[in-house]
C-alpha cells in the first residue's frame, strides 16, 4: 500500500442529525459543493426551458449557465469527490474495495435512472418496441456516444457510469506509475487533455457534442487533480482576501464561458478552470467550519435533490409539462425529486458502505 502513496484522509465535514423518516439529510455545515450541485441543477432547467419562456433578452446572459458547462461542473465535481476517496484510502486497490466502490456507484446512479425511466416508459413511450437491443441502450446504459430516447438528459448519467468504471485505474494506476512523484495528477491531467485534443480532431467531436468519457474525461481528471491538492489548497484558505479574489475570478471566468460558448477545446480549458475555481472556493470554505441558517439550509436541500430535479425535469420537458411557467415547472421537479428522494434514494444511500 505504501507504494501507492495513500495519504492521510483529512477529516471530511459531513455530520447530520438524526433525521425523521421525510427528511433530507444534509451537512449541519457548509458544502459549497452541494450548493453548486443544486444550483447548477436549476441552471439547467432554466436553460432547457429557454426555447419556450418569453423573456425579455432572456433576463440576463450574466447570470445564465449554458447547460453544458452546469453539466460539465457536475462531472468535476464527481472527479472530485470520487477521486477524493479513492487517494484517501476510503478505497483501495483490492477486490473487495473495488467492490464496495462499484457496489455504492450503483446504489448512487441506477435508482433514479430507471425509475425515471420507467415511468418514461409506462406514460409516455408505451409503444416503443422493448428488446434486448433497447434494454442494453436505455436501461443499462450500453452506448458510446450516449443518446437516450426516454429521457435525453440522461446522456450525462452514462458518461458518470463510463468514468466509475475507469476512475480506479485511473487513480490507482496513475498513483503506481509516478509513485514517486507529487506530480502524478498533473500527469495525468495533461494526458487526458491530450486525449481530447486529438477527440477534437475527428468528425465524432462536434457532431456527437461530446457525449462520450472522451469528450469528459478532463472534467473528471481535473476533479481528481484538485482532490490530490486538497492539503495545499486548504493552507490558501487562511485570508480572506484569497477567498474573496477566488469567487470573483470564477465569477468571471462564467461570464467569459457564457458569452463564448462553443464546442471546442478552448472552451474545454475554460470549463476546467471555472472547476478547479470551485473546488477551491469549497476546500476554502470546508476548511472555515461555518455553520448554517435557513437560506443555507434550503440550498444545501437543493443539493441533495439535485440529481432527482435534474432527471425529472427532463421528462418533463419531453413531454411538454409545464414548459411555459418557470416557476411552476421548477416546483414539479422539486417534489418529484423530493418523493423519489424519500421513497428510493434516502432508502438505498443507506446501504452504501
């Protein structure tokens, strides 16, 4: 094990109170990250139902995140914190750790998405022809370039599942290779943008919009470099100043993504920069111990929720629901995902081990 280079786990601030049966269990502290999660989940509603709300000028382009940088947040995100475990030593390179890894991903993704999916299927798709093909394509996620007919914002759950698959020989295998090195992330980093770059050189680049673990892989690596880092950055978060001049530079960095958005691997790096701003602003903050009040508290249930209002909300946009009253379908997908929170998600999270 010492080979690998498993650092010691810092201590992870995530403690919750006994909760009754209809809560949502959240931190009794701030995670910035689970802010952005909420908040990048309704980022997405709003700008899927640009094509159908008449607002002037669209409000503003400031203050709007294209959908797919919102879904690029979430996969360094998920970098993030999947690689966190994996170089902390919550996991570790043998059977029965890779087991639990694989065992908690699956608990974590697969619930909602075939529940969603079902349902999808039940009310809205009753006449599609159901055979092996469309089982492997649509409920276990089977496809390369991921294209979903049930519901199309799952495409983003089957790109998480490609790196699940690959996100412990990444780390592990990186950590082996340059195990004498602190610079092994970087590595690792730079390889990965490698393999985007020439992605980008090819037809499948624009025309599949990058809906493969290729065209996502940086986002993901980038997560597990600033999980790497987590030390270094936490020793940043001593002024204020730091923490003040991180949120107004990836404030701005937004701002630059928004009113450039293209595919290409300009905006890839962008995108990176704008998660590793992130990362630093949550490691920054965690680091502070800050308690919570309501406007907190309700934020941090939005990042609870997130997952379940970013998948219903896309069947409900298929299906026309709602689609002209922000608000209204805004509220719909928050009690859908509250219910399937209570109902299957909270149940199951607490297998996890």
């Amino acid at each position: 094990m010492a080979l690998l280079g498993f650092r010691k786990r810092p201590q992870l601030i995530m403690t919750t109170r006994s909760a009754s049966r209809f809560a949502i269990i959240m931190p009794q502290q701030v995670d910035f990250l689970l802010i952005v999660r909420g908040l990048a989940a309704l980022s997405v509603i709003y700008w899927h139902l640009g094509g159908y709300l008449e607002i002037e000028n669209y409000w503003s382009s400031f203050f709007i995140i294209p959908g797919r940088l919102a879904v690029r947040i979430f996969f360094m995100m998920s970098g993030y914190l999947i690689g966190y475990g994996l170089i902390y030593g919550k996991y570790r390179p043998n059977y029965r750790d890779l087991g639990r890894f694989y065992v908690n991903r699956l608990l974590r993704i697969y619930p909602i998405f075939l529940v969603v999916s079902l349902v999808a299927l039940v009310f809205a798709y009753r006449d599609l022809t159901i055979d092996a093909d469309f089982v492997l394509r649509e409920l276990l996620m089977g496809q390369w370039n991921h294209d979903y007919q049930l519901n199309g914002v799952f495409w983003t759950l089957g790109v998480e599942v490609h790196f699940y698959l690959i996100a412990p020989l990444l780390v592990f295998g990186a950590l082996a290779l340059f195990r004498q090195a602190s610079y092994w992330a970087i590595a690792l980093y730079l390889m990965a943008l490698l393999v985007v770059w020439g992605y980008s050189k090819s037809d499948f680049f624009s025309s599949w919009d990058m809906r493969s673990i290729v065209g996502g892989i940086t986002h993901f690596v980038i997560g597990i470099l600033c999980a790497s880092y987590k030390d270094k950055i936490a020793q940043l978060a001593r002024g204020k100043v730091f923490l003040a001049l991180a949120a107004c530079l990836v404030l701005i960095l937004i701002a630059r993504f928004n009113h450039s958005y293209s595919i290409n691997l300009k905006a890839v790096l962008l995108s990176n920069l704008i998660g590793v701003g992130l990362i630093f602003l949550h490691v920054m903050l965690e680091t502070k111990k800050l308690g919570v009040n309501l406007l907190v508290k309700i934020l941090l249930a939005l990042g609870v929720l997130s997952y379940g209002i970013y998948a219903w909300h896309g069947l409900l946009i298929i299906n026309r629901i709602l689609v002209d009253n922000l608000a209204l379908h805004t509220l719909a997908t928050i009690v859908l995902a509250y219910a399937t929170y209570i109902i299957v998600e909270r149940p199951l999270l607490s297998l996890k081990q």
